[in-house]
C-alpha cells in the first residue's frame, strides 16, 4: 500500500500510464539482490532505491580503494578503506529512508550463495569475475530467479535477462550464450586493460530499467536478447540468443551440487583475491579495526612478525588444521614475501570456502620494514 509520502515522491513515475500506483505498489513490495558494489553496482543500487524498490540486497566483500572512484560514484575519498556493502548500504538508505536494505559484506560462494539469494526475488549480477558470474547463474537457474546480467570491457557493454520468464524451459540463461567458463587467464579484467569510466553507469542504468520492467511487467525485457553497446560510437545492436538444449548439462542438477563445484578454481584466482598493504594494516589497526592473523611459515623463520603474531600453520599443515581458522573476522594471511600465502589463500578458499582470508602484501619482511621506517 502506497502512503501519501510515496504518491507525492513517486509522482513523476505514476504518472506514466502503463505504471501507475498498482505499479509502484509492486516496486515497493519487490526484494531485489545486487552482487557487486563496484562498477555496475553502484548505478544500479542508486536507482533501484530511487525507484522505489522496496528490499534491496548488497552482496560486496571489497574495499574501498582510489582507483575505483572513477566509475564507483557512490563513494567519496572520506570513504577509502572501507567496505564497499556497508558504504553503499548507508548511502543509498539515505537516498531513500523508505526502503530497506540489507547489506551482506562477504564475497558469493557456492557454500552460500542459495541461502542469500533465496530471500530475493530478482539477481542483478554486476560482478567482476567469472566465477562468480557462472555461479550466479547456476543459483538463479536452481531457484527459478530472474538473473540481469551486465558486463564491462574498455568502451564496449553488454545488458541481458537471464531465466526469465523463471522456471521455463523456453528460457535461456548465461550458460545459454556461454556454456563454459574460459580457461585461466585467457580474459583480461578491467585492472589490466581499463574502463572508461562513464560505461559502468551506462550499463549498469540499463540493468536498472530492467529490472524495474520485470517488476511492473511494462515495456519487454531484453529476455533471449544481448544487447551490445560501444560508447565510443554510441552503436547498439541486440542479438537473439538460442536456447541451447547442450547447456542444460553445464550447470549443476540441484543446490548440493552447486556447492562441490570449484567456480573459482579454473578462474584467474588472483584477480579477486583480496591484498593490504603494511601501511594499511597498521593505519586500520590503529583506527581500532580487529583482525586475526595467520603466519603460514615454518616455525623459526624470521623476521618475527611484532604486532600481527596470531595463529601459526605452515603451509603442508593448512588443510589438517583449517578448522583453527576463523571464519567470523577478516584474517591476515603472511608469509615470508607472499608467495606461500597466496598459495594458501587459494587452497582455503577454493576448498575450505573461506572468504574471510586477506594477503598481506610482501609479507612479514614488509611488516617489518614498515614498522621500522615510523618508529
């Protein structure tokens, strides 16, 4: 039920005939998951809410860098450090004091990746990776949910809808146009080849629309089409996309399924993988921010770590011991230089799904050098 707040706020969009209130209505009673709070997601959460949408879920577990404030325009330089869910969370609720929000500052994996999005009734994938892509896919294809799926390479953008409409055999999904995930490495991210930075906010603005028109039920989604932008020449064209009978055995049979597959293991790992420098560990240890630590070096090596001495597991021992590991605070992952905890952060997440874990970037002689370069 509208109030008389929402009738004079959403005036505009009540106006348009084929909306109206019962329209809005339906903005307002819709639970909506957004997976990612970078590029795509940040237009995407700014005009959901303005919209009217009434639940919104933020699914990010980065931090707020400088190099993302040229396309991810809800955030501020005040904000750097910061988790994006949380940081987006409380802007977008003060775009809309209405709606509500609930923000999830953890990284979607197949261990619960049914149990989120269960709570909603529309996906918007606006990742940046390829596991998690395929992995959104094949949650929503098992739930019966629409998925939005927008994309992002150097001037060029794609929009789709996925599964829609949901639980029909006619309707095709990602796995649909792209059956398999690429081998590693063999696609660039944004970090490596660049965006311009207006795109993420065209495409992302149109991943909006279409949700807002699966919600109302005006206008037709772009459902069995990928539309294809390039913003240098403003040219869009939209293809059909055949659904392929052959995909239906690509993606996991059912939810216990999902959660053995290893969706980021034959991904490029490190692109996601999250890293903080020393600087940035001792600025947010300072700010009073709590971590756990773990050392994976053989007992005795040095130099001893001072400050961030926790939990020891060499390497060879991680899988025996994982279960000492902390899955409720960010835990920083050393070694010597790096090598040994990157490797360790694959193992755990891949395996373990931990999504918890942090590489201290050059390791424990960085610490060092760090703490003795400011004393």
């Amino acid at each position: 039920m509208l109030t008389e707040k929402d009738k004079l706020r959403f005036s505009r969009q009540i106006q348009l005939p084929e909306m109206g209130e019962n329209g809005q209505a339906r903005l307002k009673q819709a639970r909506v998951l957004v997976i990612g709070a970078g590029g795509l997601g940040c237009p995407v959460l700014h005009y959901l809410a303005a919209a009217g949408v009434g639940t919104i879920g933020i699914v990010d577990d980065d931090l707020i860098e400088l190099s993302n404030l040229q396309r991810q325009v809800l955030y501020t330089e005040s904000d750097l450090g910061k988790p994006k869910a949380l940081v987006a969370a409380e802007r977008i609720q003060g775009f809309n004091s209405g709606i509500r929000i609930r923000a999830y500052a953890e990284r979607f994996l197949p261990v619960n990746a049914a149990e989120i999005a269960s709570e909603y009734e529309i996906v918007v994938d606006c990742s940046d990776n390829f596991g998690t892509r395929y992995l959104i896919n094949d949650v929503c294809t098992l739930l019966k949910l629409p998925m939005v799926y927008g994309s992002i390479h150097r001037y060029e953008g794609q929009v789709s809808v996925f599964n829609f409409p949901p639980g029909e055999l006619s309707a095709v999904n990602y796995r649909s146009l792209y059956p398999e995930m690429p081998v590693d490495n063999s696609v660039n991210t944004c970090e490596e080849t660049g965006v311009l930075g207006v795109l993420p906010g065209m495409i992302g603005t149109m991943q909006a629309g279409e949700v807002i028109k699966i919600i109302t039920g005006i206008g037709m989604p772009l459902s069995g089409k990928l539309l294809l932008l390039n913003s240098l020449s403003m040219q869009t064209n939209i293809l059909e996309i055949e659904n392929n009978p052959d995909a239906q055995f690509s993606w996991p049979q059912s939810l216990d399924e999902l959660k053995t597959r290893m969706y980021f293991s034959d991904c490029h790992t490190n692109s996601f993988m999250k890293e903080i420098t020393a600087e940035e560990l001792h600025r947010f240890l300072q700010s009073g921010k709590q971590y756990r630590f773990l050392d994976v070096r053989q007992p005795g090596e040095w130099p001893e770590a001072d400050g961030i001495i926790d939990l020891q597991i060499p390497l060879p021992l991680l899988e025996k011991e994982c279960d000492k590991i902390s899955r409720d605070v960010e835990v920083v992952v050393y070694c010597k230089s790096g090598d040994r905890s990157e490797k360790a952060i694959e193992i755990l997440s891949s395996k373990y799904q931990f999504d918890n874990l942090v590489k201290l970037k050059g390791g424990a002689e960085e610490w060092v050098n760090y703490i003795e370069s400011i004393e």
